[in-house]
C-alpha cells in the first residue's frame, strides 16, 4: 500500500477555502483533523459527553477539605434544561449527579451498545428531560464546537448519464423561462431551490454515506494506526488516540456497507487508491430532529413504517450507470441509517414503543441487523424513558437486563430545587410573601410524602435519633433530606459528624435510589403550592408555620399515610430551633472572627477617653468611642456597671505593661495570642452562651419592646434595651434576610411561643 501522506500535503493550499464550502474534499477534511483532533474525531458519545460539559460547569464541592467527601457535587444544569426552554426541566442534585457519572462513563470507554432507560414514575418529568436533553444536543451538533463530519461522496457520471443531465437541464431552463412568462414565480422557486438538485452541471453526483460514517473510517483499516501517526503531530492527543479506550472505535469500526461496496467498486474501475480517495468528501453532519436526521423521537402512538427499506432512485439510477449494471452498489439503508453516530430515543416504552425496544435490543445484541440482502450497523446512543409499571408489563424485559442500564428520574427529593420549581412556576416574588425558611418548609413536606419513612443507612449512622428529637424527626427524614442537598446540619453532634465517613454517605446517597417513587408528584406539588398560595399570601400577614401546619393537616386528614406520624410537629421543632439559633446569633454576634474584634475594639478603645473617634490599629475599624459603646462589651462579660470603671482601667493597665511592651513588642506576638486577650475571650464566650437568651426570658421589658418596635411606644424604652432590640433586627435583615417585618414578626414569634425557654438547655 502507497504511503498517501506526502500526496496529500499537496492538498495544504486549499485550506483557505475551509470555511465558505459546505464541502471539503478528503484532504481538506484532513487539514482539519490535524488541526483539531480533539473536535474532529469524537463518536457519539464524545460528543454526548462533551455537550454535557459544555452545558454544565464542574461540580462544586461545599466541604472542600472534607477527607470523607464522596464527591457528591452541586452541579447547575440550567443551561442545559433551563435556559432558553419553553418547559425547564429541574434536576435535583441526586439526578444531576447521575446525569454527570453517566455522561462520564463514556468518556473512560465504558461498553457502549447499551439501551438507557430512564425510568420515573407518572409526573416526575422524564419526557420534559429528554427533550430538553436532545434540544440542546441538536443545538451543540450544529455548533461550531459541536461539529463532526460525515462522508459524502463525489462521483462522475458516466457519459451517457452526463448527457442525460445536460439534457435534463437544458428542459429545466426553458420551463423556467416559460413559468416565469406566466407569472408562476412560486414553482420557479420550487424548481431552483428543490428539484434536480442532485444533477450537477459538472457532471458530478453526490452520494451521502446514509450511515452518517466518520470520514475518517475510509482509511482503510490495516493502514489506519500509521496513517494516524504521521497524520497527527505528536503530543496529549496522540498519545490519548493511541492509549485510551474512548478512541478504539477509530481502529476497530468499519465504514457502512454502501460506502465499502463503493470504495471497492470504484478501486476496481479506477485502479487507482489515490483517484478514490478523491471521491471521498466529508461534509458537516447536520442533526435535524424534525427530519429525524441524527437524532429521532419515537411517541408510543408513532406507528411503524410500512417501508423498512429507504432507497433513493436518483442515486441508484446514477450508481447503476457509473458501473455499468456490474456488481451494482445497491444503496439501501434502514430507518436506524438515519441516526447511525446520533442519538435514537424513545418516549414511554408502550404501544408500539415496546416493539421497537425488543428490535433495538435483536439489534444491538448482534451489533448488525439486515437491510434485504446487506447488514447494516449500528452505532447510536440508544435512549429510553419508562414508567415503572411498564416495567412490570415487559416480561422479557428480564431477559436481556445486561444490554440495559437504567438510570432512575424520581420525583425531587432535593428541596432548594424543589423550591426553584415553584418560583420557576409562581414567579420569584412569591419569597416575599413567606417568612424565610416557611417556604423551604414547604418543600420538605412535599419531599417526606416521597421518602421511604425507614432507612436502614441512616439508622447504621445515627443510632439514638430520639438525641435529635428537638430538631429532627425520629426516622430523621429531615436529616436525610439535608445530606441529599448536600448539606451537614450544624446541630449534629460532634461524634456524629466524625462517624459520618465516605462508606456511610455512599450508602445514603445509594438508598436515595429507592426514595421518590411515591408521594406527591412533581404535578402534585405545583397544585399544592397554588392553591397553599392563593389561600394564605397576603399582604398584611407573611406566611407562617402555623398555616402551612394548617393546610397540610387537612391533607393528612384525607390520607393518613401521606406523612410519617409526628413529621409536622418535628418540622415545627426544627423550624423553632433554626429560628431561635438566628435571634441569638442576631442579638450578639457569635462568630468568632467577630468575637476577636469585639475584644480587639475593646482592649484599644480602654486607652481613650469616651466621646472620640479613633482608628483601631489592629482591626482597621473606626471606633465611636462612648460610654454605650464601652458598656455593650462589659455587659456581655457580665460587669455591671458599679464595677464598669476599674474593669476598664485593669484592662487598660494589663495592656500597657504586659501586653503591649512584653508580649507584643518584646516577644513578636498577634495581640490575638496575648494572655490579656485569651482571658477576655475565655469570659466573653461563656457569658455568651450562658446569658444570650436571658433578656428573652427573664427581662418583660425586652419582651414587649421588641412588639413595639417600629411604633411610637418604642422610644419609652430605656436607651440599652432600644439597641439592643434595634441591633438584633438589623442584623436578622442583614444576616439572615430577614425583611424589616419579618425580622419583627419572627422575634414577636420567639417571644410568643416562648422559644428561650423550651430550647433554654441547648
Ligand atoms: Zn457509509
């Protein structure tokens, strides 16, 4: 065999003309391979593999350093099922993470001919998912980024077909004349645009690969490992074609029967390997949906076609002709030509539907299926949605589960996405109308009506939830749904935060499999919402605990086992928990970095008489030095104010003689790491902690202010209890974004329900 590489560097000068013709001749096709390799030659499932990527950025991990992590990301899909989609579809964390493992799997050359089912139950979205699935493949395949190319090829006539052609469009000329003389300007249209469009002037045909073939597969395939190597430049590329699973199919595949028959026909008649690759063209493969070009949609009502066999009488009269009636190629292909190296789906397996899964199955159990006397193979991503009483009905289904991977779509189990359908659906403003975490609440009302109440992975990691019982629900549903939103609850213990190792996380994500069968459907709960909605926003009142337990009781009375027994009240629990965690943290800061600066602030101001301004040098903040602010710090270090000025002084004597001159300028430390301020820190925590809620229990002052805040009785109140109530609602605005009522309905709710003291020993 002729080394071809040297006789196609020739074929370099043409690569300016790339981007203006549709059509590059073999050579060209090479130039661009060479080129971009990495674009150029991608299967199906490269592609496939690369849309995801593209669509949908690298995970993100919230615990970074977390050693036990099991990559369970938080990936956004919304440029693949979101934007730009008349019916978004929404993917939970669990599914996005499926999605992405799947999409994976191709890369690392998993085996591919494989049936996908997808499978849901009634209302969790699967079709929705598919087609926005597709669209954006259609989108991506015919983008630059996207773009493969498939075989055409360019054949001469023979001459007496060439002087039919000439003579054929010698008619075409003058019936065009004619119809323009009567005026039928819309069939002169339809004869330039359509008709005879296969005869060229030149004398040339076009014969299309219907196999869509990688042109590429034309090299013949005992040449191919060296054709590649001198064909791509050494490096990362290479070294992946030669290594890596993913590129086997460009050693191994063989190109369609039509184009092999054509190759060895026209090597016979030309004599001439060089003269036949000059036939071969490449072109863009363009996927159309409609047309079932690349990708095809099969609905359980789409009969069968009553013609399995395509031909095109044009191109086989012109074939016929070009070798003389001898060893005639007989260009004939099947429906799954169409979507050879594309994407072949079907919605619901049912009905007809059910048929094509056992022919799909015939076929790609023997790789090749007959198309009258040629076989014909096939190379698709092979996808299916189904229900899962479908399942049940095809009983054979059984029989052939290794050529099937499932892939589960359950109903949302993951509640900031279940909340992002109802704002995708009701419009974000509908936050407004909720206290913050009442419309989450909601959501994780409807998600236990879809969990299993028992879990086997949660017991084996929690062993005594009864320890949770004032935030969590005994069959820790509430938990469960926090890690499947990839979140570690605060109020776990320490052990239990330490035992939760990678081994008990897989098992937990695994069991998620098995939740999102049952319960409200994705249907279900916009129904819900709207009439949850309409019934309780308003404008006067935001939306509480107390009617969400209301609306969902009066379902619970319809159908006792929508709900585990005691789920609302353990729901209301935690909501008083977390509500009363945020007025603490709100009425003193608790974080530490604050912490530090409170005492930073405090041991810098002591050197200053009240009533300045002055610039802390250590925290770079402006002090408004004053009593109040000197007396807001020894408060919570519980000095009362007798005892105000000598603390002050001591503090101040501590930092000019030991602090200061010894441990900072003397022995280089932080000013954090000075014993004055390990003392303070020690006494500033404790009081925290011991005192924080004190004013909510203890001071009936405190208590009534804070319902009079924003009102004119306000100002009564003595200065301190005025900031410190004013304080704390900034901050639930600030921190927890709380808006100006709702921080003042969430304290009147804490004082109410007298919250302080009910979690007093927590
Ligand atoms: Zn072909």
């Amino acid at each position: 065999m002729h080394d071809l590489s040297k006789a196609m560097a020739h074929f370099n000068v043409l690569k300016d003309g790339l981007d203006q013709s549709p059509i590059l001749t073999f050579n060209q096709f090479l130039q661009e391979a060479a080129a971009n390799p990495q674009r150029v030659v991608r299967d199906v499932y490269q592609i496939y593999g690369d849309m995801i990527n593209t669509f949908v950025d690298d995970g993100y991990d919230e615990y970074g350093n977390d050693p036990e992590s099991i990559q369970f990301l938080k990936y956004d899909c919304s440029r693949l099922f979101v934007e730009g989609s008349d019916r978004p579809f929404f993917a939970d964390r669990l599914f996005s993470n499926r999605l992405i493992r799947h999409a994976e799997s191709f890369k690392v050359g998993a085996k591919q001919n494989k049936i996908y089912i997808f499978e849901g139950p009634h209302g969790s979205g699967k079709s929705t998912f598919l087609n926005n699935l597709l669209r954006k493949f259609e989108e991506y395949a015919n983008s630059p980024e996207g773009r493969r190319f498939e075989v055409v090829w360019r054949l001469k006539h023979d001459s007496s077909e060439k002087g039919a052609s000439d003579h054929l469009n010698d008619l075409k000329k003058k019936l065009v004349r004619v119809l323009v003389n009567e005026g039928q300007n819309a069939l002169v249209q339809e004869l330039e645009n359509g008709c005879l469009e296969e005869i060229d002037p030149g004398g040339y045909f076009n014969v299309p690969c219907p196999s869509h073939d990688h042109p590429l597969l034309l090299v013949p395939k005992d040449i191919r490992r060296k054709f590649f190597d001198d064909l791509f430049e050494d490096g990362e590329f290479k070294w992946q074609l030669f290594t890596e699973k993913k590129y086997e199919w460009l050693f191994h595949d063989e190109p369609c029967t039509i184009c092999v028959s054509l190759f060895e026909e026209l090597l016979k008649k030309i004599k001439d390997p060089f003269k036949v690759m000059e036939c071969i063209h490449a072109r863009p493969y363009s996927f159309n949906r409609r047309l079932g070009e690349g990708v095809s949609v099969f609905n359980p009502g789409d009969k069968p076609l009553s013609k399995t066999v395509m031909t095109n009488p044009n191109i086989q009269r012109s074939l016929d002709g070009l070798f003389c009636g001898q060893n005639p190629v007989s260009y004939v292909y099947s429906r799954y030509a169409k979507t050879n190296n594309g994407i072949y789906a079907l919605m619901d397996i049912k009905s007809h539907n059910s048929d094509r899964l056992m022919e799909l199955h015939n076929i790609i159990s023997d790789g090749v299926h007959k198309v009258e006397d040629t076989e014909e193979k096939v190379t698709s991503l092979l996808f299916a949605l189904m229900n899962p009483e479908d399942k049940k009905l095809l009983s054979d289904l059984h029989a052939f589960t290794d050529r099937i991977e499932y892939i589960n779509i359950p109903y949302v189990l993951d509640l900031q996405t279940e909340v992002e359908i109802y704002r995708e659906n009701f419009g974000k403003h509908i936050d407004e109308s909720f206290l913050p975490r009442v419309l989450h609440n909601f959501a994780r009302v409807i998600i236990a009506t879809r969990l299993r109440t028992q879990s086997e992975a949660m017991q084996s990691w929690i062993r005594t939830p009864e320890k949770y019982q004032l935030y969590c629900d005994t069959n820790l549903q509430l938990l469960k749904m926090e890690i499947y939103t990839g979140y570690i609850p605060e109020w776990l213990s320490e052990d239990d935060v330490n035992n939760f190792t990678a081994k008990k996380r897989q098992k937990i994500i695994a069991e998620s499999e098995g939740d999102g069968w049952k319960g409200f459907s994705g249907r279900d709960s916009i129904r819900l919402f709207n009439e949850f909605y309409s019934m309780y926003a308003g404008e006067d009142k935001l939306i509480d605990m107390s009617m969400l337990g209301t609306f969902f009781r009066k379902y619970c009375k319809l159908d006792p086992d929508i709900l585990p027994k005691g789920f609302l009240d353990s729901l209301l629990r935690m909501h008083n928990f977390t509500v009363l965690q945020e007025v603490k943290e709100s009425l003193y800061y608790y974080n530490e970095e604050q912490i530090a600066k409170d005492i930073i602030n405090y041991v810098f101001a002591v050197n200053f008489e009240p009533d300045t301004v002055e610039f802390c040098e250590f925290t770079r903040e402006k002090l408004e030095i004053t009593e109040s602010f000197f007396r807001r710090f020894e408060g919570r270090v519980q000095i009362d104010e007798a005892a105000a000025k000598g603390f002050r002084s001591s503090v101040q004597k501590a930092y000019t003689t030991n602090a200061l001159p010894q441990e900072m300028l003397r022995d280089g430390r932080k000013i954090s790491d000075t014993s004055l301020f390990k003392t303070l820190h020690e006494k500033y925590v404790y009081n925290l902690k011991e005192k924080v809620l004190e004013p909510f229990m203890k001071n009936e002052n405190f208590r009534r202010a804070i319902k009079d805040y924003d009102l004119e009785g306000f100002k009564t109140y003595d200065k301190r209890i005025q900031s410190d109530v004013t304080f704390m609602i900034e901050n639930l605005q600030h921190k927890f974004r709380y808006s100006r009522q709702g921080a003042k309905e969430i304290c009147i709710y804490v004082v109410d329900n007298n919250l302080a003291r009910i979690f007093s020993n927590t």
